[in-house]
C-alpha cells in the first residue's frame, strides 16, 4: 500500500491525473452540442412553465421560468442571441 501511495503522488506531481494520464486540453471549452442541448432544455422549460400557469400553481411556473432564463443566457452566451430573442420577447424573458 505505501508503493501505490508514492506512486500517485509521483503522477500528480508530473501534471498527470491518478489514471496516469495528462490532462484534457479542452477540458474547460464548451462542447459543439452546447447549444443545441440548451435550446431543448430552454424549451422544455417554457413548455413546463406553461403547463404549470394552466394547472394553477404560480411558484412552479415561476420556478420553470428561471430554470428557462438559465438556458436562455446559456444560449445567448454561445452566441444564438439574435435568433432567439423574439423567442424569449414572447415569454416576458429579458432580451438585451
């Protein structure tokens, strides 16, 4: 047990994780499907929120809601702002 230990230490010491491998160069990039998972989720949410205001229950719509502005300003983020901002206009989200 103490080689495996002196082992690890080793391997972090050279920029290497406890797999022995280097790390990731586009570990902190946004992946390509970024966007399109947050236009799914954004509209999912819209629909919930909708489902939720005709079912009566104000503080699950509103809880949808700021679960759709999230992915809202993750796609604003990526760059699909203008596509998107009649969308959002129509559902009392910010636009600018």
């Amino acid at each position: 047990m103490a080689n495996a230990t002196k082992r690890t230490k080793f391997t972090r010491r050279n920029g290497r994780g406890a797999g022995g491998q280097p790390p990731r160069p586009n570990a902190g990039r946004r992946r390509p499907d970024t966007l399109a998972n947050a236009k799914s989720n954004y509209e999912r949410y819209i629909a919930l929120a909708r489902d939720a205001t005709s079912a009566g229950d104000p503080i699950e719509a509103e809880n949808f809601y700021q679960h759709a502005e999230h992915y809202f300003r993750t796609m604003r983020a990526a760059g699909s702002h203008d596509q998107d901002e009649d969308a959002a206009a129509g559902q009392g989200l910010p636009t600018a």
